[in-house]
C-alpha cells in the first residue's frame, strides 16, 4: 500500500494490495465557518458547501461500492433546525441527495439543531457520517456535505460555537470535521437500503 499526500494536504491511500479495498481519500478540516443559507424544502443544491471536505474519487469498476464515512462538528440556534445533506454526482450528471425517504417535502441526511439561541452554545456533538453508496459507474464521482437552516434568522456554524468564541480559557473551542470516501469490491460488501431516497 501506498500513501501520499495531495496539494491540499488531502491523505490519499491507493491500497490496491488489500484486496477488497480499492482506494481511500480523507479530508479533514478545522476552518471555522457559518453559513445563513436558508432552505425550507428539497432544493439541497442551493446548500452551503464545506468545499475543503468535497471528495472527488474515479471508480476502479463499475461494480464498486462507496464507503462514505466522516464527523460533520456543527450547531444551529435552538428555535428550529439545521439540515445537512450527503450528496454525489457523477461527472457531467446532476447532483443526486442521500436520504430518508419517509418526508417527501423537506428531505435530508442529518438534522443539526444542537445549539442555543443567545449563548455559546458548545452541544454539538460530531454528527456520525455512514452511508454505503452503489453508484454503477467508472465515471468520476463528486461527494459534498451542504447545509443549510431553515428559518430567517437561522446559523448554521461549522466546527465553531454560535458566537464563534475564541482565545477563551474555558470556552474556545475550535472542533475538526472530517470525510472519508473508500472503495470496496462488491464481492466484500452487503448493501441494504430500507426507506432511502438517492435521486436529486
């Protein structure tokens, strides 16, 4: 197995040794960010873009299967939610989501609602990333985290607090958020799906 790194510091392995794993690309980010991006039914294209976790991974075979793993470190104010959305796209295709299927009006991946209103508000846990994708193809494809809020005056902050704290003993705390895409063969992979949306 090889390892090397990329022009962004993008760790990639090229385990084609292993057998059943074909190759791994991780990114990893600490930049502090926020978005006000409002969006209240499925136009997820529209989402905001932690673009230093975007992962651009060509299939070996068509019959592959993606591993799509991560930590996604964000909070939004109380009063309502945030969304997030694990999306792909093949080259020169549309932009597909991965969710449940169970709300056809206002889908998503992961809701983001940890935080308050007027504080610091550190309660956001890392939401867990793991989904399997059976993409079919040999075409490059694109993976993105969007998220977005859901109300006017909605935040969405992104490996930071509400308030974005800094340089505080007892507050600042500046978090990683991280994705990783793995190709396995499909002879090592069972993949089930029970109410799941894959479709723009």
């Amino acid at each position: 197995m090889s390892i090397h790194f990329g022009a962004d510091s993008t760790v990639i392995h090229s385990a084609s040794g292993l057998g059943s794993i074909k190759q791994i690309i991780h990114k990893q980010d600490g930049t502090r960010q926020s978005t006000t991006t409002k969006i209240t039914g499925n136009s997820f294209t529209s989402g905001y873009e932690i673009s230093n976790l975007t992962i651009t991974m060509t299939p070996t075979d068509a019959t592959t299967v993606f591993h799509i793993t991560g930590t996604l470190c964000a909070t939004h104010r109380s009063s309502y939610t945030g969304k997030a959305w694990v999306t792909w796209q093949v080259s020169g295709g549309s932009e597909k989501m991965i969710t449940s299927s169970q709300d056809s009006n206002h889908k998503s991946s992961y809701a983001i609602n940890s935080g308050g209103d007027d504080t610091i508000s550190f309660g956001n846990a890392p939401i867990p990333i793991n989904i399997m994708l059976d993409h079919g193809t040999t075409s490059a494809i694109t993976i993105r985290i969007r998220v977005a809020t859901t109300w006017d005056d909605g935040l969405v902050a992104i490996n930071r607090d509400i308030n974005n704290t800094t340089n505080s003993n007892n507050d600042s705390h500046g978090m990683i958020s991280a994705l990783m895409v793995t190709e396995y063969t499909d002879t090592a992979t069972t993949l089930s799906e029970t109410n799941i949306y894959n479709n723009t």
